[in-house]
C-alpha cells in the first residue's frame, strides 16, 4: 500500500544521512590545532557590527506573497490539468477563468510597481 | 500494526510539535516547530492514501506558509520578541478554556462509537482519486462554484495584502 | 486498523492547541501559528473522513484543497496587516493595538 512512499522514506534517509556523515567524518579525521585566528567568526573579513538581527526590506515579503498566491493556483490547476482529456470543453474554459482571475491580480500588483526591486 | 505504529509516530510529532508552537518564546523557533507539525500532517496524509494532499501540504504549506511566518517575525524587531512574556495576562484561562473543549469534543467522539468505521473504505479497482479529484472539481453539479470563488478569494487575498503590505506612511 | 475515531480524536486535541495559542499568545504572529494549527486539525478530519467514508466521492479532498486556499489568503492578509501595524505602530503585541477600544 505505501509502496510508492518507500521511494520518498529512502531520499529523506539518505539526505538526512550525506550531511552527518560528513559532519561526523571531518570531526574523525580533521586534526585539532585551535589558535584565536582560527577561532574568530570570520577568519578573514570583517568583524560584524551590530546584532546580526537586522530587519528585512519589506519587499521580500511582497515577492514571497505572491509567489504565495500562485503556488495554491497550482494546486487548484494540477487536477484540472490531469483530467483534462476527461472532461468536457465547458470544464476547460472554467480552468482558464480561473487563470485569468488571478492574472488580474498579477497585472494588479505589476501596475503598481510592486514587482520593480528599488 | 506498522500501521498503527506509524499513526503514533505521527501522532506524536504532531502534538508534541504543536505544543512547542503555543509555548516557546522565540518565534523563529515557533514556525519550526510549525514546520514539523505540518510534516507530521503530510505524513498522516500518506498514510491515508491521500498522497496528492500529502504532496501539497509539503509545497503550500512548508514551502510557501511557513516561510513566509519566518519572514514576518524577521520583518518585525527581535526586542519585542525576547522583552516580555509571550503570553498575556488571560493564560489560566485559555488553558482551562480549551482543555474544557478538548473534553467537550472527546466525550461527543466517544459518544458516536460504533457509528464509526474502525476500517478504511476500499478503494475500487482502477480508479485514481487523482483523476477522480479533477473531475470533481471542475463538475458543474459537483464543486465548480466553490473552484471559482477559491480563485476570486486569491484574487482578493493578493491585492488586498499587497496594498496593504506596500502602503508608504 | 486503526479506527476512524484516532484520527478525530487527534484532531481534536490539535484544535485545542492551537484554540490556546490564539487565546493565550501576545504576539499576533504568533496568533496566526495557532490559527494555522487549528486549520490543519480541519485537514486532518476531512481527509480521514474521506478515506473512511467512500474514496470515491471526492468532497473531503475537495475541501482539503479549499482550506488550503483559506490557509494561504488568511496568512496573506494577515501577516500583511502585522508588517503594516508594525510600521505605524511600533508593536506586533495584540494587547496594545487597542485604537477601536472606547
């Protein structure tokens, strides 16, 4: 029954698996020979000034919603794009409705400049 | 009884999880926690051959949802994260409130016992819910309204958070 | 097997987690979480329910998908209306957003 699954159990043990082993070797085999140099956060570059909590631009945010929107369109569209050969040409046309809805709100969004990076 | 075994687990990522949601105090560490119950529900939906579910809840949910918590705790000051108590003044409360529904909402499943089936339904031979998924959504005497409005609910869910989000004072 | 009624049962106990973050947090973030939580125990029912009840009749699927677009439209707004709070009022802290209290 979970048969497909064991493919998708198998990717996570292993991609859990790549980054501790290698944690685990370079902890095996490196030599230890600690210095302050070797210690500091940046052994080259600059020491960081501040908190390194600094506050994002709220642009990000902007891009990250509407990616947002349009991953739960690809939800709505990945059913309707595999029963497309079943369904009737009435069917069709409400998925494209449901597309040119939401490229309303994307030319929304364009038109008022909100995609430009400044 | 792998099954079984495989629900606890489940289970208990959830729960435990979701309570490291409602108690820790940072809060970047709260939508990680977030994270987990989510997979713990995408695991739960596998189990429950809703695999389509399963795969959307790990793309829409961890992928999109969660990350974008992440970035509004980071669009926010830590120092109003870490000052004060995280929680407010009513907490006694809350907690006896919603204990008070969990009993309420166990004592009515309790109540429906062997009104409930103890086995899944079989899935008939040849059909693929999948497939079955899109034809139901796009069937006018089946769920076309509510796959129309969903998309006018985005429509106004992405225009009003983008106003809102970019409104310059 | 396992009986339909574990699955309600740990769908209940994940809405009244999240029924307390919402209740109890401060931070409106952290409100949200719990919303989303309590979204994810609705989830959790109509997809047990639809695999108990008849795979065939896709409703709780169907509706699945729907609190998912909920989901995402609640998080949109929502976290969009923290980020603007915060840039005219300093605050994420729901107890303080008190200018509609007469």
């Amino acid at each position: 029954m979970l048969n497909p699954w064991m493919f998708v159990g198998l990717f996570l043990i292993v991609g859990l698996l790549i980054p501790v082993a290698a944690i685990v070797l370079s902890a095996l085999l490196a030599p230890r020979k600690p210095n302050p140099i070797k210690l500091s956060t940046y052994e080259c570059g600059m020491e960081t000034v501040g908190d390194s909590w600094v506050q994002f631009k709220a642009q990000y945010y902007v891009f990250a919603l509407v990616f947002l929107i349009f991953d739960v369109e690809t939800v709505f569209l990945f059913p309707w794009a595999l029963a497309l050969n079943a369904l009737p040409f009435f069917a069709v046309v409400e998925g494209i409705v449901f597309i040119l809805i939401l490229i309303a709100g994307l030319s929304f969004a364009w038109r008022k400049g909100m995609l430009e990076w400044v | 009884m792998g099954a079984q075994i495989l629900f606890f687990l489940c289970a208990a990522l959830i729960l435990i999880s979701a309570i490291m949601v409602v108690t820790v105090r940072n809060l970047i560490h709260a939508a990680l926690w977030l994270i987990a119950t989510l997979f713990g529900a995408a695991l739960l939906y596998a189990s429950l051959d809703a695999s389509f579910i399963a795969v959307v809840q790990v793309v829409v949910y961890i992928g999109a949802i969660a990350i974008m918590f992440i970035f509004a705790v980071m669009l926010t000051r830590r120092e109003l994260l870490i000052k004060t108590d995280q929680t407010n003044a009513n907490w006694p409360l809350a907690l006896g409130l919603s204990a008070v529904m969990l009993v309420a909402l166990g004592y009515v499943i309790g109540g429906f016992g062997v009104t409930l089936n103890t086995t899944p339904a079989a899935i008939p031979a040849g059909v693929d819910p999948l497939t079955l998924l899109g034809k139901a959504l796009l069937a006018p005497e089946a769920y076309v309204l509510p796959f129309e409005v969903a998309s006018v609910l985005l429509l106004a869910a992405m225009v009003g958070a983008v106003y809102v989000a970019m409104n310059k004072k | 097997m396992i009986p339909l009624s574990w699955y309600l049962f740990l769908s209940a106990a994940l809405f009244c987690i999240g029924l307390y973050g919402v209740l109890a947090r401060k931070n409106a973030i952290a409100i949200l979480l719990g919303v989303e939580l309590m979204l994810n125990a609705v989830n959790i029912n109509l997809v047990a329910f639809w695999r108990y009840l008849d795979p065939t009749q896709m409703g709780g699927q169907v509706f699945a998908i729907i609190v998912f677009a909920v989901a995402a439209a609640e998080v949109a707004v929502g976290l969009s209306l923290v980020i603007s709070i915060y840039r005219t009022r300093g605050t994420v802290v729901a107890d303080e957003l008190d200018m509609m209290k007469w």
